[in-house]
C-alpha cells in the first residue's frame, strides 16, 4: 500500500452563510484517476479551488504528499506549482501566443532560462499534439486546441497531481474527442488526476474510481463499474441515469 | 511678400517653443505614467485603506483646476524647493494627469477577464508576479485608446504653464502678437503647431494600439 498523493480531511467551505462544502473527506493514491460528478451546485468546483488553495477552505485540512498544505505559514504558491489546473473556461492568457502561454509559468515561476523554457514548451505543446500551432494566439485557435494549450501550460510546471474542472463542458461536442484522448493519454501515462465531468464515456473507461457529491457531500464513490451497475444510493442511481441519456 | 517674411519671422519665433511644449507634455505624461500606474494598481489591488487613499487623491486631484496646481506648485511649494517654473509646471500637470490616468488605468485592470488571474495564480505565480505578467500587460492594451485621449489633452493643457512664464508655444504666440499687432498671424501659427503635434500624437499612438492589439 503506498502512501496517498492527496488527502482530504472533513474539508468545509462556506461564502458568508452560504455553506458549499459541508464535511468532505477524499483520498486519492498515486496514478489514481477519480472523476467527481454531481447535479450543478454539489460542490465539485470548489472542492477543485479548495484542494489548489485558490479558496482555501474554511474548516478541515488537506495533505498533499507529506505537507499539510492547509496549514498556516504554508508557501501557498509552492502548492500550487505542484497542483496542475484546468478550467472550464480555458483562461489561456490572451496576450500570449501558445508558446508564450506555456513558457510563462517556466520562466517566472521556475525560473528556467528563456530558450530552455522554450524547449520545454514546445516539448508540452508536442505531448497535447499542438507543436504547429506554437506561434497563434487563443483568438486563432478552436475551443478544443485552447483546451488542449492549457492543458499543455499546467503540465510545463511539472505538477503531481492535476485537476480538470469540466474541461469539455465549453466545447461543442465534436471538439470534446481530441481534449478526452488528450486526458486519456495523459491517465494511461501515470497522471494521478481528480476530474470534474458529466463525460459518462470517459468516467467508464479511464476512471478509477468515480465519486458522487451532492448538496457539499459526498454521497457515493466507488469503481466505474460498481457505480453504473450497482448504485447504493437511489439518488446516485436517479443522477447516472439522467446523465446517460 | 511683406506678409510671407512676417510669417516666416513670427514662425521662427514660436517654434523655438515648440520643444519646450514637447518636454513639458513628455515629462507629464510620464509622471502621470508613473502615479496613475501605481494608483490604479493600489486602488484594484490594495489593501482597502489604499484604496480609499487613492480614491481620495483621484476625486480631489479631479475636483481642482490645473491651472490652481500649478499655482500652487509654482507660489507655494517652490517657497521651500527649488522648483523653475518649467519643473513646477510640468509636474503639477503630470500629477493632475496622474488623476486621470489612475482612473483610465483601474478601468482597464478591472476589464481584464478574472480568469487570468486565476490561472495565473493556479500556475503557481504570487501575486504581484500575475499583475506584473498577466493582468497590467492586457490592461495596458485596453488602456492605449483612453490613454491616447489623455495624451492629446495634456498636450492641451501645456498652454497653461504659460500662466508662470514657460515660454512655450502659446506664451511666444503672445509675445509676437503683442509686438507685431497681428494677433491671427502669431495665434494661427501656434494653433497649426498644436495641430501637427496633437496629429502626429495620434498617428503614434494609432500605430500602438494597431501593433498590441488583444486578440479576443
């Protein structure tokens, strides 16, 4: 038994009285790949922001490797370095081309000299199978290459661990195939990775474990296999089947 | 012929000033560069006693006649600095524009997609690291077309160091035209050089705006 990558611990999260997360406790082990779905509202979003600190949470702790990293004093930037994110919404820094978007975070962050930086990036934008698309900028290219560059910008910081928040759900279905394959790739390659997506398909192929929130808890969890055939909870059941057809 | 060679002294006369209302324009606009930068980020991304401060400044600052800040840098302030009236001028335009540009500069931070800072942030950069590499570049894009308008209008308002003595375009058109009676000649001549100036201002700036365009 290894040690786990990721560990969650009675996790809250409220906005003023609004309570999001209400006592979620998750482990996750190396190489692990964990889709988190969920009726809009569950709190699969900020259980992604509460694990990356980007809303720390407000109650309960969370261990990333060894560290603490909700403990108070913790480099919070360093943190994230090793949390890989990707949004909905892409977020590729506009003024950037692909490259740009991908060196970045290499040469400000890690501190990697510009044409190291450089190989590296185009090395990233190779593994997401963008390298002729280095020198556009977001505006020039599809929602499903925007996806694929950011994908590309998280995995140049060399992450742990890398959290997809509905990576497809901006895309029209037919750009949804090239960013899954691209997440597929990078499963089968060892990625511990935590993804929030209503994607049925990939949840059956490529994870591990599949855990259902509902209302800031989690309700269920188990193998793709359990949780499509043989549901616990009705409300699971209820969940699976109206997001299957 | 008479009225070629007196155009062409008094032209020689006000144009000696136009480096003056060059230097005077260039030195305000940037150190109103300089606040309005700072400010705007202090007033988006500061504490919230910054940003009252700031505020503060950016309605008072508003709220004043240039033509009173220079006065008061000029009869006031050079009392116990050493200030010429070239300096007290300039500098008293540049902090009123750097009211402006405070504003013209929070705007353009807050017009930045939220999600860039985000994603910045998710890639490990602090803070000011995201504001230095993401936000103030794309701001700075947005700002280029508001900027640009403040530029031509402190070019403007560079007449009115004429009040304390900088010989400038507009204080040289008087001189001639006090001295020649020919109040149209002396004021057309300074009014086609704020034309070229406020032209060429544009066009540079056009250029700017063309070549860092965001692509959205």
């Amino acid at each position: 038994m290894t040690s786990p990558i990721l560990r969650l611990e009675d996790v809250h999260k409220s906005y003023g009285a609004l309570q999001v997360l209400k006592g979620v406790s998750l482990t996750v082990q190396p190489r692990e790949v964990v889709v988190l779905v969920g009726p809009s509202g569950s709190g699969k979003s900020t259980l992604l922001r509460c694990i990356n600190l980007l809303n720390p949470p407000t109650k309960g702790r969370i261990w990333l490797e060894d560290q603490e990293i909700t403990a108070p004093g913790v480099n919070q930037d360093r943190v994230r370095q090793r949390i890989g994110m990707v949004f909905q919404e892409f977020n590729l820094f506009t003024h950037l081309t692909a490259l740009g978007n991908v060196m970045i975070g290499l040469v400000k962050v890690r501190k990697m000299r510009k044409n190291e930086a450089r190989d590296l990036a185009m090395f990233e934008l190779e593994r997401v199978g963008l390298a002729d698309r280095a020198n556009y900028y977001p505006a020039q290219l599809s929602g499903g290459q925007k996806q694929r560059v950011a994908i590309a910008r998280a995995l140049g910081m060399d992450p742990h661990i890398m959290l997809f928040d509905e990576p497809t759900s901006a895309l029209d279905p037919e750009l949804t195939g090239e960013v899954l394959a691209v997440m597929q790739k990078l499963a089968s390659e060892g990625m511990t990775m935590i993804v929030v997506s209503h994607e049925m398909g990939f949840a059956r192929q490529v994870a591990d474990r599949i855990v259902f929130m509902e209302g800031g808890v989690v309700v269920e969890e188990g193998t793709p296999q359990q949780m499509f055939e043989q549901p616990r909870h009705e409300r699971t059941r209820a969940f699976l089947r109206n997001i299957a057809q | 012929m008479e009225l070629l060679q007196n155009l062409l002294t008094t032209f020689n006369f006000i144009v000696q000033g136009l480096w003056v209302t060059i230097s005077v324009t260039a030195v305000a606009l940037t150190v109103g560069l300089a606040i309005g930068l700072v400010m705007a980020v202090a007033r988006v991304y500061g504490h919230p006693a910054l940003q009252m401060a700031v505020s503060a400044y950016s309605v008072v600052v508003r709220a004043v006649p240039v033509i009173v800040i220079i006065f008061i840098l000029f009869f006031v302030i050079s009392r116990y600095v050493n200030l010429s009236p070239f300096w007290a001028g300039a500098l008293a335009l540049g902090f009123a524009s750097g009211a402006y540009q405070t504003e013209i500069f929070r705007g353009a931070l807050q017009a930045v997609q939220p999600g860039q800072m985000i994603a910045a942030r998710a890639i490990g950069m602090s803070r000011l690291q995201a504001i230095q590499s993401i936000v103030l570049p794309q701001a700075l894009r947005l700002a280029l077309p508001a900027w640009g308008n403040e530029a031509t209008l402190v070019l403007k308002d560079s007449t009115l160091v004429f009040a304390v003595g900088v010989p400038e375009i507009l204080r040289r058109a008087q001189q001639v035209s006090a001295r020649t009676f020919e109040p149209f000649l002396a004021f057309g001549v300074a009014l086609l050089l704020y034309l070229a100036l406020t032209l060429i201002t544009t066009q540079a700036l056009q250029w700017l705006e063309r070549r860092y365009r965001l692509q959205v």
